[in-house]
C-alpha cells in the first residue's frame, strides 16, 4: 500500500482500522498505525499542536483588547 497515494477518505478510514487492530494486540499492525497517523498529521496538522496555536492567539487578542 502506498499511503501517500491514499485519498484522504481511505487514509482515515486505514488509520482507524489499523489502530483498532494494534491495540486488540495484533504487534505487526502497530508499525502500519504509525505510519498511517503520521500521514494524517502531516496532510491534516496535529490536533494538540493546532489548539495551542489558536490558544495563544486568543491570549494576544485578549490582551490588545485591554489596551
């Protein structure tokens, strides 16, 4: 499978799919999740990384507010 050639809908989709199967133990499908998660992230950003992002923006235009 060539993961950079995946449609986003398919990507997600395998992400799902093999997580589940990793984490009911299957200790090859674990690798496959990574590498699949790491192409959701790099197509669609990390959701964590993201949410700080717009968090500190919030604070700067808190505090040009005040001023």
């Amino acid at each position: 499978m060539e993961i950079q050639e995946l449609q986003d809908e398919e990507l997600m989709a395998q992400a799902r799919e093999w997580r589940l199967r990793a984490l009911r133990g299957e200790k090859e499908a674990r690798g496959m999740a990574h590498e699949l998660e790491r192409e959701v992230r790099r197509r669609f950003g990390n959701p964590k990384t993201d949410a700080q992002h717009v968090l500190k923006e919030v604070r700067v235009l808190g505090e040009l507010l005040r001023h």
